[in-house]
C-alpha cells in the first residue's frame, strides 16, 4: 500500500461538474494499492497517518497529529502510485492491484480510519474521473509505502 498525504488548508474532489466531497484543515490521502496488499497493511498504514506528527503547535513545530487537531481527512485511491516508469515513456501499471482486489481494500482502508479515528473520511469515488483540488499547508506532502516501513 502507498500513500501520498498532504497537510491541506482544505480540498475537494469534484466528479462531472459535481462537488462529490470537500474538507477543510486535514489531510488528503491518495492511496494505492497492489495485489499483496492486506489487513496488516491497512491497520499499519492507519497507524501512521492518525499519528503523524505534520501539523504546527503553539510553537510552530510539526508536532501535532490530524487527531490532535481534530482534523478532516479526505482519501481518494489512485492507481497511478504503483506506476512503473523504467523502460519507455509510457507508464505501466501492471504492479497496481486490479479493482476486484483494490475496491475491497480501498472500502477497508475507508472502514478502518474511520473507527480509529472516530470520524468518517470523506472520499472520492473508486475508478471515476476525479478533479482533485486542493491547497496544500506548507506545502507538506510526504509519501509512504507499507512495503518499505523506513
């Protein structure tokens, strides 16, 4: 599984002319997966974003969770994170799980942030073409990979 996430004044994600979803201060998670993604994946994954430490303190310091500030968090999937981009100029998508594997992770990702953190995500919608708007605090984008816990 691999996110990239993005401390965010606010964002939104717009399908045919339509505001699908929309948050203020938080996070926007775009989230792929492979086909050996699992459950400990998404718990790990779940983990480490509730807890990252990216939002200032009294002090200016990143050293406040999106918990710690009651943030929002908006996840959209995006396949294109396990592109591969080694030989030509055409990616290749071939490592990134297919829908009938990525939905039900992607439905579970959405379940588990959610009972951690006590809030429901907002969401893109899986598959669909997305307008994703957003201004990034900082900026703050930071990528992470459940495959490579570095």
């Amino acid at each position: 599984m691999r996110v990239i996430v993005q401390r965010v004044n606010r964002a939104s994600v717009t399908i045919e002319s339509k505001k699908k979803s929309e948050i203020d201060q938080g996070l926007l998670i775009l989230a792929g997966f492979e086909p050996a993604d699992n459950d400990e994946d998404i718990a790990w994954m779940t983990k480490k974003l509730l807890n990252l430490r990216i939002f200032d303190d009294e002090n200016g310091v990143m050293n406040r969770s999106v918990l710690d500030i009651n943030g929002e968090i908006m996840i959209v999937s995006q396949f294109t994170l396990h592109a591969r981009t080694k030989k030509g100029n055409r990616p290749s998508y071939v490592n990134a799980a297919p829908p009938d594997i990525a939905v039900p992770l992607y439905e579970k990702f959405i379940g588990t942030v959610e009972s951690e953190s006590g809030k429901k995500p907002k969401t893109g919608t899986f598959g669909a073409h997305m307008m994703v708007e957003l201004v990034n605090d900082g900026p703050v984008t930071i990528i992470i990979d459940s495959k490579r816990k570095e």
